[in-house]
C-alpha cells in the first residue's frame, strides 16, 4: 500500500524520460488508440515482461541472481 498526498493508493508513481521523438511516438500512438498515454506504457511494459519471464535465458539469469542473494544470507 502507497500513500500520495495523504491518500492511499495501489499504484506506484514512477516518471521516465523520452526523447522527443519517441514522446510524440507514443503520444500518436495513444491518441490514435484513444487511450491515455499511461494506460499504453502499462501495457507496453506489461507486455515486455511476459516476454522476459518466458525467456530460458533471462530464467537463467534470475536464478543465477537468487542463488547469489541467497549465499550473502547464509
């Protein structure tokens, strides 16, 4: 649970920055779509981690990560 003036929220604000030419990309994109800019790069950013979690190599990866936090545990 978040808090964002004094109120509770479930989402996490987070800002990102784009060149210009990309900004007006996803601007187009989002008009043409009629949908808000956020809503896109929610589901762009969704959409890119579906990928990676089905991804043997980026699996290996994380595991490799886990497997070390676990030894700083011990």
């Amino acid at each position: 649970m978040l808090r964002h003036n004094g109120k509770v929220t479930t989402h996490k604000a987070m800002t990102i920055r784009l060149d210009p030419t990309l900004a007006e990309s996803l601007e187009t994109v989002a008009s043409v779509d009629e949908q808000p800019v956020s809503d896109v790069i929610r589901a762009a950013i969704t959409e890119h981690i579906a990928k990676r979690q089905n991804d043997a190599e980026f699996r290996e990866g994380l595991q490799a990560r886990i497997e070390r936090a676990q030894k700083l545990l011990q």
